[in-house]
C-alpha cells in the first residue's frame, strides 16, 4: 500500500445501512488516535479510500502492472497456479461473484489472514478501539463506493439492484481488509494490501474460484 492510498465469509457481505449513531464521533477517534498512531494512519486511509475512483476501469484490458499485481495476489493468497481471468461485463461479473459461495478454498484462505491480522491487530491496541476504526473506515467509505458503483452500471447501462449490492459489498470488504492491515501493522505486499490496490486502480478483483481468479 502506497503512504498516500493506503490502505468473510463465502460470499459477498450485504451491503450494510448507516446512520449518524454509526459513525464514531471526531472526538473520540482523535482521542483513541493520539493513543495510538496506528488510529491515526487508518483514518487517513479512509479518507483517501472516499477519493478512490471505484469501479472506473471495470471491463477494461488491464496493463502489465495490473496483470502483475493481479498475479501477485493470487499467489501471496495461496493459489500460485490460479490464472487470471478477465470478465468482460457486470452480468458475467455478478455470475463471479455469486459463484465464490460454492469455492470454500479461496474464503478459508482469506478468514486465516483477517483471523492472523486481527490478532496481530489486538497485540498492538484494545478490542474496542478496533472496533472503532474498523467502524469508522466501513461508515467513511460507504457511500462514495455505492455512489461511483451506481455510476459505473448507469455507464454500462446496466440494472442498479443486486449487481449493486455485490459490487459494493466486495469494496466495503477490501476497505476493512485494507485497514487490518494497518491495524496490525503487517507489510505493504499483503495480499489484503495487494487486492485494495486493485480496487484503487477502477478494477473489481472478485476472487478466485478454482483455478481462476477472477478480474473485472
């Protein structure tokens, strides 16, 4: 993750409802930040995470660096074998999407990182400030993700409904991911690291399923 941008289950998380009694308040974050600095850096990665271009490039013939980093992931995730491939619309990417909650392999191997950070993340502060940025990152970054999602399907002229929920959950997911990361103050080519990346460049890595990791 670049200083600037940086940042479970089988199937994609529901699309969750914020309100004000959601977010936590800028006093309280600025009081567990000057506790912590780790705080610090996951508030400025959600802040840069509402500025990503979400879902600009999706469809698009990737360049040899997103093929690379797409590569990168997949190994660093566990699958060196798996190969990328490239959908081409929203209809093949929500069928994507929906296939990953019958491939168990690639979401154990994601629940034993987020559980691994999440330790690692609790050796470094308390449960409850955790909680609160983990939080405040999901509440920050909500709606500019579902706002760029529901630009990006009016481009392709696509229906907003349950491509949207699959779109927006992944995002949401890899923004928590994202900032475990930092939590637990784990390296920059984590495969978490690696898979925020390529959200950030406009893509939707949707995941591996077989031998196939999926990128749109």
């Amino acid at each position: 993750m670049t200083s600037s941008h940086l940042p479970p289950d089988n199937q994609e998380p529901d699309t969750p409802d914020f309100d004000d009694e959601d977010m936590p308040s800028g006093p309280e974050m600025e009081a567990l930040e000057a506790e912590l600095p780790s705080l610090a850096r996951i508030r400025r990665f959600s802040v840069a995470a509402e500025r990503v271009d979400w879902f600009a490039h999706v469809g698009e013939h990737p360049g040899p660096r997103t093929m690379d980093m797409a590569e990168h992931y997949a190994d660093a995730l566990g699958f060196p074998d798996a190969r990328v491939a490239l959908v081409t619309d929203w209809a093949e990417a929500a069928t994507a999407a929906e296939t990953l909650d019958f491939d168990s392999s690639a979401w154990e191997a994601e629940e034993q990182l987020r559980s691994a950070l999440t330790m690692d993340a609790l050796g470094l502060m308390s449960e409850d400030a955790l909680q609160v940025a983990l939080t405040h990152v999901a509440a920050a970054v909500h709606e500019p993700i579902k706002m760029s999602a529901e630009e990006a399907l009016a481009i392709w002229d696509e229906p907003t409904d349950e491509m949207l929920d699959l779109a927006v959950g992944s995002a949401v997911q890899a923004c928590h991911q994202a900032a475990l990361v930092l939590a637990a103050g784990a390296e920059e080519d984590h495969p978490f690291a690696l898979r925020f990346r390529l959200f950030e460049g406009g893509r939707w890595p949707i995941g591996v399923a077989g031998l196939s990791f999926n990128l749109f």
